[in-house]
C-alpha cells in the first residue's frame, strides 16, 4: 500500500481540489511545472539489506590454564573481573569474522577466541574453542522514494523527498536533491534465536555527510552493542556493523 499519492494537471486545482489533497497528503502538481529530475525521482529505489548469520549445532568449550575444560551450561555465568555481566559481542564478532573467510553461506567451522578479562566462577579463562555449523541469511528490500512537499503549494526548491519504511520499519530515509539523510533504528532489528546480526547495508543514489541511528539505547537480541561501525565501501555503499 502506498503511503503517498500524486496528482497532476494540465490546468490546475480548484481550490476546493486543493483543500481535500492536503487534508488527504494527496501531492498536486501542475504539468507545466514539472521538471524532469522531479519526474524520473518518483520512480527512484534505494537498495537496503540485512545480514545475520544463524549457528546450529554449537559446541563451545571454556578452556583454564592450557588444560582443564569447563563444560558450558545454561547457568553457566560470564563476568568480567569487576564481577559485571561480560559483553558477549567481542565473542560474537569473532565468530562471525571467521565464517567470512567462507565464500559460501553454509558450512561447518572451529574457532578458537582467547578472550580479555572472562571469568566463569572465579576462573580467568584462558581460551574459548567454539565450532558448528552456520548459514548466513541476507533480507534485501528495494525502497521507492516517495515525494512529499509537506502543502501541495510548496515549490519544487523546498520539496522533500521520503522513502517509505520497510523490512520492519529499521529504514526511514529522507532525500532531496541537495541532501540525503538516512535514518537507521536498530531497536527494530530481529533475528531468529540462535542468530547473530551480521550488518545493515545501504546502497545509496545521492552521497549522504551521516547516516543517523537511533535505537541505541535498547537491546538487540537481548544484547546492548558495544558501538557502531560505518564502512563506505564508495561514494554510495555504506556498511553498518557491532563492534
């Protein structure tokens, strides 16, 4: 369902047209008004995607002093040598580093991680061995830009220009010719369980100065993330990672 409508004409509105459009958000335009970048800027996508990756199968053992191996459980409690909860999300990333040395989706993989600063009762561990199997998911979208002017009076110079939400409202974009600002909620990101998020992509048609995130505060998966990475691959690809 499209959140957005135009309407143009060759002659104009009546007044009476003009009222019902906006108290509908219906977009009137006149066709000796238009221009062509306007135009071809309604059909406009920009492509977004998210990755995660989901591991079946998963054996991790807790390794201290070179030699004794702790059986992880369910009540098995991490913490860091204040005592707080230990952040998972180094654990996570280097799994996920080495299911990208992968060039396929699905495979088996072993892993060893030599953790900073892990306790399990007491014990500073040493060393996690971690293998299983893993396949990597990737939800790809191609947004359409909307137009919006706010009034159907506006001029074309102080349109602007939103794409609709999509993949579960993560995406909310607002672009016009002289600005793109990209508007990521990371609150609404969900994976099945078993799953890590891998990344959120976007590949752009206009060059953005920042891509905004919100949702910071909230976890994902029932986990805080450290911090945010942005990768510009080129003028119009960024990558979003949890570091």
């Amino acid at each position: 369902m499209a959140s957005s409508a135009i309407a143009v004409s060759s002659a104009g509105f009546t007044e009476g047209a003009i009222k019902k459009a906006k108290r509908f958000g219906v977009i009137l335009r006149v066709f000796s008004e238009l221009t062509v970048n306007e135009v071809n800027s309604w059909g406009g996508k920009v492509g977004a995607e998210v990755a995660y990756t989901k591991f079946n199968f998963l054996e991790i053992n807790l390794i201290y002093q070179s030699h004794l191996i702790i059986p992880l459980s369910a009540d098995t409690d991490f913490k860091d040598k204040s005592g707080n909860p230990y952040n998972p999300w180094p654990i996570f990333n280097a799994m996920l580093q080495k299911t990208d040395e992968f060039v396929d989706t699905f495979n088996w993989f072993k892993l060893q991680i030599f953790p900073d600063d892990l306790y399990v009762s007491n014990l500073n561990i040493d060393e996690l061995v971690v293998q299983g199997i893993f396949k990597k998911y990737f939800i790809r979208a191609d947004l359409p830009i909307v137009e919006t002017y706010g009034s159907p009076e506006n001029i074309p110079l102080e349109q602007e220009v939103k794409i609709e939400k999509s993949i579960d409202d993560i995406f909310h974009f607002y672009h016009t010719p002289q600005k793109c600002v990209p508007i990521v909620d990371v609150s609404k990101i969900r994976v099945p369980l078993g799953s890590i998020f891998r990344n959120v992509k976007l590949n752009l048609k206009t060059p953005t100065n920042g891509i905004h995130v919100t949702g910071l505060d909230k976890p994902i998966n029932h986990m805080m993330p450290l911090k945010i990475k942005w990768m510009n691959k080129n003028s119009n690809e960024y990558k979003m990672f949890f570091r």
